[in-house]
C-alpha cells in the first residue's frame, strides 16, 4: 500500500457517467491519507473521481487535495447557515431583508454605545484632578485598537470646552506617531487638527518631524499631513521643515501608491515654491509619469494649480508630439492627464486639434471616452 503523499504515475483518472466509468487522462494521482478522504475506486481498481474532485492539471490536483475535508466543511458550513425557505416566500429577499433589519439595529446599538462612551470621557474631563488623569490615559490606549472608542474621542474634541479639550490633546504628546499610523487613531489626529488652535496642537508637528517620508507612504499617516496641510500656516518653521521633509525625493513619493496623495495636496494647498519644485520633478520623466496612475493623479492637480510658467512647461511637453497625446487618451492612467489638458482654456484647442482625427477611434475604447469626456457630450458620441 502506498504511502501518505506518495505518486502513482500511471493510475488513470475515471469519473462516474451515469452507470458507467469514464477513463479521463493517464495523470499522476496524489495518494491522500485514509483518515482525510478516499478516493472511489472501481471494480477495475481504476481510481474513480466524482465531479467535483476531477481535475485535469496534477500541480491543480496536488493543490486541491491538500485540504479536501476544510473544503468540504467549508462548503457544508455555508449552505447550513443559509436560512430555511419559508413556503410562498422568496429565500433570498426574506434574507436580505433580515440581514438589513440585524445591520441597522446594530448600527443604532452602536451609535447609542459611543455617546455613552462619549458622555462618560467628557464627565471625567470636565471633574478634572484625578478624573482627568484616568480619562486621558484610558483614551490614549483605547483609540489605537477600538473603533467605537476613536469615534467618542472625536466627538469629545467636538464637544469638549477648550480646557478641557486642550488638556486632553496634551494627553497623546508623546505618542502621536503611533495613534497616526493606527487605523482608527490616525482619525482622532486628524480630528485635533481640524478642531484645535495652532498653539495648543503644534505638538503634532514636532513629533512627526523626522520619520515624515515613513508617515506620507502609510496608508493612514498620509491623511494626518494631508489634514496638517490643510489646516496649518505653511510659513511656520514646523510646518516648513515638515513640507521639506516630504519633498525629500519628490519624484518616488509622486508614484508612491499612498505618497502622492500628499504631494496633490501640496500643490493644492502648498506655498509657490513647493509647487514649482514639483511640477519640476514631473516634467523630468513626465512621459512615465504621464503613464503611472498615482504621478497621473498629481499631474493632474499640477495642470489645475501650479502657476502658467509651470503649466506651460508640463504641455509643451505633451503637445510636442501628436502620437505621444493619442497613445496617452486610451491609457489607464494617461487618459486622466489629457482629460486635465482639454480642461485648460489656453491649451484646450491646441489639443482638440491634435486629437481630431482620432475622436472616432477614442470613442470605442474605455479610457478614450473618459479622456474626451469633457469636450464630447453624450449626444455627440451618439451621432460620431
């Protein structure tokens, strides 16, 4: 008898057709454990395969027949679990309907738990001493790992007196690095930035000083420096060494999956010379760039924000060449960026004119409607 995992390679596969046995392929056969799952075999000893065991690949056989019980009890598990049809009733809308009602109450359940949550963190707050000591340390464990615990916590920053709001900022100086780059911390950061004076929250800045380039690839310290951004002086020496920092290596953070969400927001909200230094990085290689979905993206802001000098400077480069401008309307990404050039008044006939005789063709892919579809209405299309 052969052995737990050993290969007979010349076994012939069968399956069950009807009364009769079907030879399938002479493929090799992977011998399965006897307490795990037996083959069926006929009266010729050919291994006889159901259906759903039946496969033409041996790498595919190999795979499958590692874990064919968990399969099966996988399978068994899912339909048990679906509810019993009721007579002169539809099975699936009874379901739906009851998964909507338990979603609801439980979304009711947990609204009414993160306002008591809430009221009790603002009454410590507000009776200070002691109190306030144990409300700020508990909030300051519990928004890393808890979501309804990081929604209070942002409620109470809304809530809150000043004093009281401010005295539990202070209670995350220290360890504002770690609650940003948590899933449900990093919106309580956000939420201080949004609601707390520069004075009272510049802590923040600080203590991401240093590991920025880290914070901008992650995907929830980006949106912490999107919101510092936003809601912050440029002009301050923080925030400045802060914005340098993350201009480091303008040109991998631009591609960066996460990372160019903060460069988009730097040209939207940034000083001129951050976004002259930008535009400057995309042009170098702007025919990659144009053809990459996250440099897309903020070559897309750059044509909406950057000055004219800089703008000129990213079309020329793409209207040098009428070729170049085809290949880009029918690219994934590249579509975006020629949908940002027919935007721009100045250089908007330019492009049509080059992309005339191509509007029929651009029409009939995915990406070249996108493209075009500010420049070519829907009736238009219907009519080309």
């Amino acid at each position: 008898m052969q052995m737990c995992g050993e290969v007979s390679w010349s076994q012939p596969l069968s399956m069950h057709t009807g009364d009769c046995m079907t030879n399938v392929a002479c493929v090799p056969v992977m011998m399965m454990c006897p307490q795990m799952h037996q083959f069926p075999v006929a009266s010729s000893g050919e291994v006889a395969f159901s259906p759903p065991f039946l496969y033409t690949s041996y790498s595919r056989l190999k795979r499958r027949s590692r874990k064919p019980v968990a399969w099966e009890s996988k399978r068994r598990r899912t339909w048990e679990c679906l509810p019993e049809k009721a007579e002169g009733t539809s099975m699936q809308s009874s379901s739906l309907g009851e998964v909507e009602e338990q979603t609801a109450t439980m979304d009711e359940e947990n609204e009414a738990h993160i306002k008591n949550l809430a009221d009790s963190m603002l009454s410590l707050l507000v009776a200070g001493g002691d109190a306030l000591a144990t409300g700020v340390a508990s909030a300051c464990e519990l928004v890393i790992t808890d979501k309804c615990s990081s929604k209070a916590v942002q409620q109470v920053f809304d809530r809150a007196p000043v004093t009281e709001k401010t005295a539990l900022a202070l209670g995350f100086c220290g360890r504002i690095r770690e609650v940003a780059l948590s899933q449900h911390g990093n919106h309580v950061v956000q939420k201080m930035i949004q609601v707390m004076p520069s004075s009272s929250a510049c802590f923040i800045v600080e203590e991401l000083r240093g590991s920025v380039g880290e914070v901008a690839k992650n995907r929830y310290g980006c949106r912490v420096l999107c919101r510092l951004v936003e809601h912050r002086s440029l002009n301050s020496p923080a925030m400045l060494g802060l914005v340098e920092e993350s201009l480091v290596d303008v040109h991998d953070m631009c591609r960066h999956t996460f990372g160019n969400y903060v460069m988009s927001h730097l040209l939207e909200f940034g000083l001129p010379v951050h976004k002259e230094r930008i535009a400057v990085s995309l042009c170098e290689d702007m025919c990659s760039n144009a053809r990459n979905r996250n440099s897309g993206r903020v070559i897309e802001k750059a044509l909406m924000y950057c000055s004219s000098k800089d703008r000129n400077s990213i079309v020329e480069l793409h209207l040098h060449n009428a070729s170049n401008l085809f290949e880009l309307a029918e690219h994934a990404a590249g579509c975006f960026v020629v949908k940002g050039l027919l935007e721009l008044p100045e250089h908007s006939q330019k492009v049509k004119q080059l992309l005339g005789p191509h509007v029929p063709y651009l029409l009939t892919r995915k990406y070249g409607r996108k493209a075009l579809a500010g420049w070519v209405s829907p009736s238009d299309q219907c009519i080309l």
